[in-house]
C-alpha cells in the first residue's frame, strides 16, 4: 500500500503548458482570492473599503505572477515538463499559498495602518485561512487531472495506434520509394535516402543527426544544417513530420505510441529507441495520423 503511494506522488504531471496559460491561471487565483475576500470579508475586514478588499486579489496576482511566469523563465530546466511529479506538484502549490499568505499578511498590516511589525499568532491565522481556502481545491483538482485527463489520453493513444496500423499498410510501393535529400551546408555531405529508409533526425544547434536504415542496420550521418531549414525543405512530404524542436520522424516507421500527462512517445518499428513529443506539437502529430 505504502509503495503504491509513492509511486502514485512520483507520477508525471504536467507543468504549465505555456505562458498564457500560468497568466490564466495567476489570474484566475487572484480574482477567486478578491472575490472571496470582498464577498466574506475574512480576518476582521469588515470596515476594509471594497478597493482594498481587492487589493488581495490583486496581491496574490503578483505573487502567482512571480512563481508562474517570472520563475521558470529563469530556471526552464527545473520547472519544466520532463522532470514535473505530482509531489513536486504539491510541494509547489504549498509553496504558492504559503508565500501568497505572508504578501497578504503584510498588505493586511498596510491596510490597518499596523506597519510590518510581525506578529506569529496573526501570521499562523492568515496562512491557515488561506491554506484552508486554496490547498483542498488545489488538491483535488490535481487529481482530477491525474484521473480524467488521463484517461483521456490514453484514449486519444489508442485511437492514434489504431491508426497508425491501418495507415501504414495503405502506404503504397511508389510512395514509399520517393527520393529524399537532408541538405547540408557545405553541400558536400548532402544524406540522399528514400523516404522508406530514413527513421527520425535529431537536431542539435546547427547540426542535424539523420538516422536511416542502410543494409537493414540504423546508421547516422551528421550535417550542418538546422531542422527549421530541414522542415521547409520536407513539408511537401506528409510522412515526415516534426514532433519535438529536437526532432522529426517518418510516420511509415512508428509502431506505437505511449502517453502520460506529460505527453506522447514514439516508438519505432526497426529501432529500440523513443522520441518525445512536445505539447506544442501534439496537436500537430494527432491532425498527421488522423486526417
């Protein structure tokens, strides 16, 4: 028992899928907070004026802002979507409200004219109130994402799989025999396969890995070039798509996808390895199986 709930608190979640979503969401944190404050008028407020009620709202905004938006532009390897867990999760909102807690302690202090004297007794009562008030509802919506959200996914793997069979065995000889030429910039070391051997590549910076089956055995050959250039030159091809900043795959390769909240991996039919897919292009990988 004891192991399935450690397990479950290391399960993958995700983090903020972009920007505009953590500013949603800071956004709606500091509106719920106003909103409860002036429609209550919790922690002795009830002379406080209706503008100053909101200035919670409008508090917690900024503290919401700073974790949110500011924090994993500077530390994107930290707070991103490979190394996120449910208890990182946890921890992070217990963060949040702790911190949003002791900035309206302190605007509370303003508004009484107390100055920022610290008091503990008044401290521990505003932090309780305010765990009380955003930890349960926090709690349950990270499980209801860690439920429904992924059953859904999982569903949408399914019905990807499903398709990826059938679309494969439609490929057709004459199809699968186009020529395809990975550019290079020195020209020299141009990678001139057929769409029915190249696997995926990998970018790194301005160097590209193109992985391609030769003699039925995965080689790589690496050229200079970036896979912005590589994808304008390929987008005529509709089995080459990319899935990753890092990477692009032949679709006619794929023999099964996986998925958790963080996202898709791709497996490969003639190679023991898995590419990821981002979530800003999983939309992009669903519309290029299903359509």
């Amino acid at each position: 028992m004891n192991t399935k709930i450690i397990q479950f608190f290391k399960h993958p979640y995700p983090f903020y899928e972009n920007m505009m979503q953590a500013f949603k969401l800071g956004l709606g944190i500091g509106f719920f907070i106003g909103f409860f404050c002036y429609l209550f008028r919790p922690f002795g407020l009830e002379h406080a004026t209706d503008i100053q009620l909101l200035g919670f709202g409008l508090v917690s905004f900024l503290v919401c802002g700073f974790y949110m938006m500011l924090l994993p532009l500077v530390f994107p390897n930290i707070l991103s979507h490979r190394k996120w867990k449910i208890y990182k999760e946890i921890l992070w909102i217990l963060l949040i409200t702790s911190s949003i807690a002791t900035a309206n302690y302190f605007y509370l202090g303003f508004i009484f004219d107390a100055g920022y004297a610290f008091n503990l007794r008044i401290f521990v009562f505003v932090l309780t109130s305010t765990a009380i008030i955003a930890v349960i509802p926090a709690i349950a919506i990270i499980l209801y994402k860690q439920v429904f959200v992924y059953k859904r996914i999982v569903k949408e793997v399914e019905k990807i799989d499903a398709k990826l069979v059938s679309r494969n065995s439609l490929f057709i000889e004459d199809e699968s025999k186009i020529r395809i030429t990975f550019k290079s910039d020195t020209r020299k070391n141009d990678v001139h396969v057929f769409l029915d051997q190249f696997v995926f590549l990998s970018s790194f910076g301005n160097y590209i890995e193109v992985y391609y089956l030769k003699n039925n055995e995965l080689t790589k050959q690496l050229i200079r070039n970036t896979i912005s250039n590589v994808e304008k030159d390929l987008k005529e091809i509709k089995s080459i798509v990319r899935c990753h900043r890092s990477h692009m795959i032949n679709l006619q390769k794929i023999d099964r996808v996986k998925g958790n909240l963080q996202g898709y991996q791709l497996f490969f039919k003639v190679v023991d390895m898995q590419i990821p897919v981002s979530r800003s292009y999983t939309r992009l990988i669903k519309e290029a199986v299903l359509n």
